[in-house]
C-alpha cells in the first residue's frame, strides 16, 4: 500500500544571485515535484522569507517563490504550489 499525504513541506535552502534556487533548493524542490507527479502528495508548500533583489529591481524575490518558479516550470500547476513566506 502507498503512502498518501495532502502536502509536501519544502524547506527553504538558498537563492543565487541571479534568483535562481541554490543546488539544496533545488534538490529539495524536485524530489517534492516527484511525489507530486507520482501521486504522493496533492500539493506542496514552500518555506523560506530570505530574498533577494531580482535583476536590480526594487521588488524581492523569495527562496518561497523561487522554488515555486523552479516546480512550475518543472509541471507543477499554480493551484497545487503555495508559499509561507
């Protein structure tokens, strides 16, 4: 029997200066990705409020929203990604 869970808890890790997650941001964000597209869990949530500036603008960008641009971009709908920054 499969284990089933409502949400994944990411962890944040690191943001590079270009507002990129950091290598452990990363990992952490595709194994989540993983369980999603597996059926593990139906969403995922990230954690992390240390920002960044985003290309020398004004507006920051969150480890949270980083890796919810990594799952996005990696399949993850915006209806299953929520953030708690």
């Amino acid at each position: 029997m499969r284990n089933h869970y409502e949400i994944a808890l990411v962890l944040g890790g690191n943001i590079n200066p270009d507002g990129q997650p950091g290598r452990h941001a990363r990992m952490r964000t595709e194994r989540a990705v993983e369980l999603y597209k597996s059926g593990v869990v139906d969403c995922i949530v990230f954690c992390g409020k240390y920002s960044v500036f985003r290309n020398n603008e004004e507006s920051r960008l969150t480890e949270a929203e980083a890796m919810a641009n990594y799952a996005k971009k990696l399949g993850v709908p915006s209806k299953d990604i929520l953030k708690e920054e």
